[in-house]
C-alpha cells in the first residue's frame, strides 16, 4: 500500500478516508473521513496523526486510511468558451 502523506497546500485541511478501525472499533469508523494532523515523526513509523471520533488527536497505524486528494481549483469558464466546448463535444466547430 502506498505510504500515507499529510503534506498539502499551505493552510489546507488534509483529510483520510478510514478503511479500517483495526484495534480502535470506538474510536474510528470505517468509510468515514478524519482530519489528518501533521506529524513527522510518526510518518517514519508509518503511522498518522487523525482526530477521531473522541475530538482528541491520536496515532494510528497509516494503512487504516487513504489519502483524499482535495479537489484543485476551478478555471471559470466565459460562456462562449463552454458553449465552444459543447460544440467540440457535440462533434461541431463553433464559428467565430
């Protein structure tokens, strides 16, 4: 399994979706996401920092979760450019 990181962008929550609850059945929910804390020293030991159902801050064992990758942002769109990409869908060139 791919090892757990809790790096994202500055200011980003990072948040693991828990695929197992292993030892811990009172504290964490499977298919359930978690706020994931930093915490280095724990990522050497392949363990995660995650606040789980208590509102506290624990380690757990990192293969319990899987990294989300939050959505990047949106370009907007104009509405000629959207229709354009509809026509282009649609197997139709827009003309200018």
């Amino acid at each position: 399994m791919e090892r757990m990181s809790v790096t994202g962008r500055r200011g980003d929550a990072v948040f693991a979706l828990c695929v197992d609850s292993g030892e811990y059945p009172e504290s964490l929910q499977p298919q359930k996401f978690y706020r994931v804390l930093p915490d280095r020293n724990a990522e050497r030991y392949d363990e995660i920092r995650v606040v789980d159902d208590s509102g506290e801050d624990y380690l757990y064992p990192a293969e319990y979760f899987l990294p989300i990758e939050p959505p990047k942002p949106r370009e907007v769109a104009s509405p000629r450019a959207f229709l354009a990409n509809l026509d282009v869908i649609r197997g139709r060139r827009l003309t200018a």
